[in-house]
C-alpha cells in the first residue's frame, strides 16, 4: 500500500528521517516497522509565521517497497541523420541539441567561446590580470552565463514546458537528484561545469558536433530564407534550419542580424545594483531569528516593488554567494552572483534593479532598436571609468546610498577584485537611482534591517536581459520573416534562466523537428 500526502515538520523534524518517521506513523496509524519506506517527493521551507515549518510531500510505502522511478532518456546515434545548425552552446543550445538527437537530428553547435575547463583560465585572468577576453569569460563559453555564475533552477515558465525532464536530464548528467525534490532547485557553480562536459560528451557520443572558438560572422540568407552560417574563418555551413541560441550578451549578434536586414524589437529589461549583505544579517531577517541554526539553509529572498510606475525588484538572489566580475568586453564593468553548492559564503547578494522601458530612453532615441543596448554600454563603460579602467567595483553602503552621500569606507565584500568607494547615487541614471533608493525603502518596511550600514550596493547590475528581441511566430517559433530562422533562448527575449532557456531551446528544436519533417 502507498500513501501520498503532505506534512509540516520542525526544520529538526525535517532534517532527518530518524525524527519524522514516528511522527509519520502516528499520522497514518500504524507502526514504525510496518513502514516499508519513505520517500520524499517535495520539500519547500515556509518563513512566513515565527515559527519556521517546512512542508514535505511523502510517499508512504506500508507493505511494500517501492519501484525505481529514475527516467533515463536516451540518445540515439545521429552521425548520418540531417543536420541541424546551432548558435551558442549554453542551456538553450544545448538542451535544444538533446532534444534534435532524441528525434534523430545532428546538431551541430557552434559556440564562441571555449570548453569548461579552458574557459576557467580566462576567468581567473579577470581577477587577476583585470583584463576580458570578448570570447570567453562569465558570460561566453560553454554552458552560457550559468555555468560559472550559480546554477538556479527556479522557473515560471512552467506552461511553456516540462520543468521536471529539465531537472531529470541536467540528474542524469550529474546534478544531485535533490533538485528534483526541493522547491528552489540549484545546482552549484563548483559543480554546474561537470554537468555541462557531460552533456557535450553525449551529443559528440551520439554523433553531434560542437566547434568552439567559432564565431559566427553572418547568416547565410536567400529569398528570406536562412541557408546556413559562415564563420568568421571564411567557413560555410548549410542548414535547413539554424537555432540561435546566443545569450543576452551577445550583442554583435543583433548588430549582424540588423545589417541583414533581420527584423529586431525593442524590449523592455532592467537596470541596477548587486546589493550584498552578511548571510547572518539576512537569516535573521528572513527567518524571525537571531541565528538560523544548523537545520535550516541560507536564507533567501525576493522582493517586488513598484515605484513611479515602474517595477523594482531583486533578481538572481545568492545566498551564501559572491559577487564576480561579469563584463563580456574589455572596458566595461558589470557584476552578477553566484553560489556554489553548499551555499555556505558568509554573504548574501541579489541583483536589486529598476525596470526600463524603452519609452524611458529618449536621450538615445538616434539609436532606433539599440537605444537599450546604448544605454547598457554607457553605464557599463561609466562604471569602468570611474575605478581607473580596472574591474574594480564602485560600491556604496546602502544607507548612504538611500541617503545620498558618498561612503566613508566599505564593508568587507565577496567581490575579489576590489571595491572602490563611489557616488552610485549620483553616477547612475536618475531614473534608475532614485527608484532603486525608494525601493530599498520600501523593502526595509517589509523586511526591517535590509537598510543597513552592513549592506551594500556594488554597480553595476545591467545584464538581467536583454534590451532586444527577436520576433518570432507563436506557432512555428521561426522569425516572423526569416524562415528556417528559429530565435531561441535568453538572447531572443523567450527566456529569463537556465531552466526556462532550456525548456526553450527543446520547444525550438520541436518545432525544427516538425518543420524539416514536413
């Protein structure tokens, strides 16, 4: 006999099942011996009340024991079978590879940038040298901007697509099977890159194909028709169908597809700060509580405001996080967050940024579809500036940033390559400032203690995505004018994360599936 339901426990009663299997069986009635088995389906933490519970949903096996329910998917060989071109190896690239070979397609993925471990070495030369290289850093390369900046799983995208598969595939090649169970998944940057090898050594197995170091210089287009790509070698590729799967960052790529002629749109994204607190403060906020304790993790957040008409939110919250250096260009700077697995950094940092509509940007309006990314690159390149053209982070405590002064000195950070004291309430856009400062008061009402001295903003936080999108027909995902085009991912405008730009880049590689089968 089997029995599914939910129970609140203690975070104690949850942690082990020594504690919550007597409290099972009172429950049911039974016995701890004609228990067969537990297994957890769910676990999610409510901080809402003083007294932390967490809810766990249970299958209760009386009698029985119960049957392995790991889903293995597996990969056919496609070496011979019609290619399928894709741009960008990051999670919509990829899983968009998966899915053709699941359906007997070769993908053929051409990235930019490096493999995981040479990519690695890039990245430590931010720290250490302050230099970028445009190929290859926090935001290029394989596995896209989540491979070395956390591995959150969390999605509302869920209509769009089968959030569990997503989980399943990412177990299968590696991740703990806890992700299948808790409410806000999360992988772990110190382990995402693992992941990630092992996907691109079954799409080699199965006869797929990835180039790195392999920029694509245009598309090959004939009568509104998308033929191939060409590479910025001179080499050539012919394709019924490309996905383009680029990221959020790549902006030469919307550039390139400007010059030929393929439509783009603005979009509205959002502009800000990472704002860093102590992990302790953060816990004590969140959970009602001087210390959480050893049974509970890093506490976490999310926070919506609106101010002036306008959204401010935080975004990408990293509990027991750092902050990393996430410019994809020399002279640039612009940070994100990561955490590693175990989550277990002293701080805390979430992005905290104010939303911008296109209408906002009239003093870029020369700039037509690109006044986004114009306004992105001026900030950008102001932040840069301001330390002495280093990765130096400008950074202000958050009660002078409310208050409008320059901070006498800095709390300790996350961030490794430095801080520098800076007027961010000045330097930054008006528009974007003043409502990040009322924002952050607002918050304080909600969560008292968030505005403190101990906290502080880092700039600056623009990458949330993208200004622009690449339209694309709701039935047939391909470019609204560029057939065989198929815009997919964070970079198109179809995606915000991982688990969403991979449950797109398989609605992509579907509709190719369908298309070339006709």
């Amino acid at each position: 006999m089997k029995k599914e339901f939910n129970i609140s426990l203690t975070p104690k009663q949850a942690s082990d099942e020594q504690f919550y299997r007597p409290l099972i069986a009172h429950k049911l009635g039974v016995t701890e011996d004609d228990i067969s088995a537990i297994v957890v389906r769910r676990k999610s933490i409510d901080a809402r009340q003083r007294q932390i519970r967490i809810n766990l949903g249970v299958a209760v096996f009386i009698g029985e024991q119960p049957e392995l329910e790991s889903t293995v998917y597996t990969y056919p060989e496609v070496a011979h079978r019609p290619p399928v071109g894709i741009v960008g190896a990051g999670p919509a690239g990829l899983f968009a590879a998966l899915r053709l070979i699941e359906l007997g397609y070769k993908p053929i993925i051409f990235e930019r940038g490096k493999n995981v471990h040479d990519r690695k070495r890039d990245i430590a030369k931010i720290y250490r040298e302050h230099t970028v290289d445009p190929d290859s850093n926090y935001g290029f390369g394989e596995g896209g901007a989540g491979t070395f900046s956390d591995g959150k799983l969390y999605t509302r995208s869920k209509k769009r697509g089968s959030v569990k598969k997503i989980l399943e595939v990412l177990v299968q090649f590696g991740a703990d099977p806890q992700i299948l169970i808790d409410a806000h998944p999360h992988v772990g940057t110190d382990k995402l890159p693992a992941v990630i090898r092992g996907i691109r050594e079954q799409i080699i197995a199965s006869g797929g194909e990835i180039h790195f170091n392999s920029r694509i210089e245009e598309l090959v287009l004939k009568n509104d028709q998308c033929k191939g790509v060409k590479l910025a070698n001179g080499q050539r590729y012919d394709f019924d169908a490309v996905i383009l799967a680029t990221g959020h960052s790549a902006r030469d790529i919307y550039e390139m597809l400007w010059k030929q002629g393929v439509n783009l749109e603005a979009k509205t994204f959002a502009m800000g700060v990472r704002v860093e607190h102590p992990q302790a403060l953060i816990d004590s906020i969140q959970y009602h509580q001087a210390q959480r304790g050893p049974y509970l993790p890093a506490a976490t957040y999310s926070f919506v405001e609106q101010v002036n008409d306008r959204g401010v939110y935080s975004f990408c919250m990293c509990p027991g996080g750092f902050i990393v250096p996430a410019a994809t260009a020399p002279g640039e700077l612009v940070v994100n967050g990561m955490s590693a697995s175990k989550r277990n950094s002293p701080f805390a940092n979430s992005g905290l940024v104010a939303e911008v509509r296109p209408e906002d940007l009239r003093e870029f309006k020369q700039y037509g579809v690109f006044a986004g990314l114009e306004f992105q690159k001026h900030i950008e390149k102001l932040c840069f500036m301001m330390n002495g053209q280093t990765q130096f982070a400008p950074a202000q405590r958050l009660t002078d940033f409310v208050s409008g002064k320059r901070s006498a000195d800095l709390p300790e950070s996350s961030y490794r390559p430095g801080l520098i004291s800076s007027p961010l309430h000045e330097k930054l856009p008006k528009r974007v400032a003043s409502r990040l400062r009322e924002g952050i008061r607002q918050i304080d009402r909600k969560a008292h203690g968030f505005l403190s001295g101990e906290g502080i903003a880092v700039g600056v936080e623009s990458r949330t995505s993208s200004p622009v999108r690449i339209p694309r027909d709701e039935t047939n995902l391909q470019h609204i004018r560029i057939k065989g085009l198929y815009p997919c991912g964070e970079g198109a405008g179809y995606a915000g994360g991982i688990a969403s730009s991979a449950i797109d880049g398989e609605r992509c590689a579907e509709a190719v599936a369908l298309a070339i089968g006709d």
